[in-house]
C-alpha cells in the first residue's frame, strides 16, 4: 500500500469537489441559524453526503438537527465532526459553516482510503456548539461510542493541531426583593438589584485571587422596571471556567458564596440553577494530533503543535475527548488582529481565505484519516496513550 499515493489521491478528490463545498459553505453562511435550530444546514449536508454513498441517520440522539452519516466496515471507526450554528446577530462569526463543509469534504474523500483499506467513516453532525452544549447532549447519549478517534478543523487566525479549552459552568441567578416607592418609602423595600451589583463586587474582589486562567464573567439581564421602583427582582447570567474540573468545582462554590453573601447584606433572596450542561476541558490527543500537523504542514501552512496565543475559551469538543482521543485543529481564514466572534471573522469565514481554509482543513483531516487506516499500529498507540490518560 502506497500511502503517499492514497493521499495524493484524497487529496485531488477534493479538489475535485471543490467548487459543491465552496458553494454549501456559502449557503450555510448566508443562512445562518442559531443552534438546535439548523435544520435546512443539517438537511444539505446530509444530502452531499448521501450522494456520495453515506447511509444517513438524522435526527440522533433526540436532536433534530444532529446527523450521523457512515460509510465503510468494520474498524478503525474515525469520526470527523460538522459543526454548523450560527450566533446570534453576528451570523458565522466562528465559522462553523467551513467546520461542517470540511467535514463534508474529508468524509467523501476519505471513502478512497476506506475503499482501498478497512475501515469505517462517520460524519457527526453536532448542533448547538454555541449556546446549547450539543455534544455534550450527544456524549451522554451515546454518539460517540464505539468510535476510536474523533477529529474535526476550526477556522482561526493561525494554524495549530491542539487547542486548549477551559472546564466551564454557565449559572443564572437571581434575586427577589420587596418593590416599594423608592423615594417616599425606600426603608420599606428590599433592593434586589443592589443585591446583584453586590454580587458583582464580590466577584470582582474574588477575582484578584483566582488561579491563572480561570474566568468569571456575567451580564445583568434584568435590572428592575423603573428608577422610581425599588426593584423586587433582578436576574443575571454568568460563566465560570477553568484549567481542570477540580479547581471548576472550587471555583464555582467560591462564586456561589458571592452571590450569598449578596443576600445576606441585601435581604433579598437568592436562586440559583447551573446549566444543565458542563464543558470539560480539552484532552489532545498527542500522537493524532502530529499526524494532523504533519498532514496540514505538507500543504504548505506552518503550523503549531500547540496553539501559542492565549485565548482560550471553552467547547462541548472538551467532552467528546474524555471518551475517545480527540484532537479540534485550527486553521487560519484571517489575520492574527481579527477576532473570532466579531464582523470580521464573519465576513473572513464566507471569503476566499474561508474557502482556502476549509479544503486544507478538508485534505489534512482525509490525509490523517489515510494514515490511520493504513496503519493499524498507530491506532492502537493512539488509544493506547488515551488510557493512559496523555
Ligand atoms: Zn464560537
Ligand atoms: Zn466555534
């Protein structure tokens, strides 16, 4: 088996499909829909990849716009991740219509390898990545089971095989007073909103003794009515997050105690739910994420092993790689001063750079899945180094 040969064949058979993925890419930027809501992405997607041989489950895991599409037998099973939510009023700001069309792409081309060789190939849709958790949902149902690795390429300002991502916890909160005149009776009220600004000065103070990289942040949602009314109500929403699950724990206790302490000095009374889903923090898989590396660097990018900037924010991907060795990629689509989540990074995500990104990202995730299935020693390592917990 020559291996060369069969990446340079995956290779062309992207290029091959170079003009549909441009295409699907751009119609998912300029449809964008929020997450759990992607129905007409989840539906085109699954369409390419049922003209090209995939059998097609839609709907998994109780999720209407998740998907899983298969083709081959037999192990290794690799399993290549779609993402396709938008976000609210910025649209593609992360651009996950180029992770879904890489995806696409890497599925189809990859049928050479699983043709030639053994093997079987998934493309998991997973919605909601944004706003919703949409892996984790599927994690604890099962979606990923039985898969032996799971990669999938983010756009982003450099090119990196590994991404960290911090362990997170959304909260919301809120406080309930007494409304009263608040010039002719203010002694009678109970301010709920002094409660909530209180609990932003704790939290504030908490800050400066916090360990290195570990993040609070929150909004206030609701403030009261009027300046005249001593708000009885207020609610916020916030996020904690960080390095390992341990120090979360901690970390999200000490918040807890802002917030009652808030209470106690306001007298307004305090509720509080944690979101129902918990983003652990990302295990890369070292061994297939130099593969990718490799893969990528071979198409001319220069690309980091580890992601050298210190952004790090969270992902459901952190979950996915407690069950199976993962590795979530980034691939540069804009220069380093563009932000992700921003206008920009939208408008660089259905671009010609978008574009570049996307069939790299497509060709280094088919050249790694090539070197997988050609050699099952490297999966077995691999795995090997997952349980070893690496
Ligand atoms: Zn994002
Ligand atoms: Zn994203």
């Amino acid at each position: 088996m020559d291996v060369e040969k069969l990446k340079a064949s995956v290779r062309g058979e992207i290029d091959t499909h170079r003009h549909r993925l441009g295409e699907l890419s751009l119609k998912i930027h300029s449809n964008p829909e929020l997450g759990f809501q992607e129905v007409k992405a989840a539906t085109w997607l699954t369409e390419y990849l049922k003209e090209s041989g995939f059998s097609i489950e839609q709907g998994i895991c109780g999720l209407p716009s998740a998907f899983r599409a298969s083709y081959g037998q037999g192990e290794p099973v690799i399993a290549i991740l779609a993402e396709y939510d938008a976000l609210p009023k910025l649209g593609h700001a992360c651009g996950h219509n180029l992770i879904a069309t890489s995806a696409v792409g890497a599925g189809v081309a990859s049928k050479l390898a699983m043709e030639q060789l053994r093997g079987s190939i998934l493309v998991i849709g997973t919605p909601g990545e944004e706003l919703y958790g949409g892996k984790v949902v599927m994690a604890n149902r099962g979606a990923f089971d039985g898969v032996d690795t799971v990669m999938m390429v983010h756009p982003g300002v450099l090119n990196a095989a590994t991404t960290q991502f911090l362990a997170c916890h959304h909260l919301e909160v809120e406080f309930f007073g007494k409304a009263a005149h608040a010039a002719a009776r203010p002694e009678a009220g109970i301010n709920a909103l002094e409660a909530m600004l209180q609990s932003f000065a704790a939290i504030n103070s908490l800050r400066q003794h916090i360990k290195d990289r570990a993040r609070i942040h929150g909004i206030i949602t609701d403030g009261g009515e009027a300046a005249n009314i001593v708000p009885d109500h207020s609610a916020g929403k916030f996020i904690v997050r960080a390095v390992d699950d341990n120090y979360l724990d901690e970390l999200k206790q000490k918040v807890i105690n802002c917030f009652i302490g808030a209470a106690t000095a306001s007298g307004a009374r305090l509720e509080y739910r944690w979101g129902e889903a918990r983003y652990a923090p990302l295990r890369s898989n070292v061994t297939l994420a130099r593969l990718f590396r490799q893969n990528m660097q071979s198409l001319g990018r220069k690309v980091h092993l580890l992601d050298p900037s210190n952004s790090i924010g969270s992902s459901d991907m952190g979950n996915v790689g407690q069950l199976a060795p993962s590795i979530h990629p980034l691939v540069a689509i804009a220069p380093a001063e563009v932000l992700l989540h921003s206008s920009q990074f939208a408008s660089a995500a259905g671009s010609e750079a978008g574009l570049r990104g996307l069939l790299d990202g497509a060709k280094a995730l088919a050249m790694t899945v090539v070197d997988l299935v050609a050699n099952p020693g490297i999966v077995t390592r691999i795995k090997e180094e997952f349980r070893r917990g690496k």
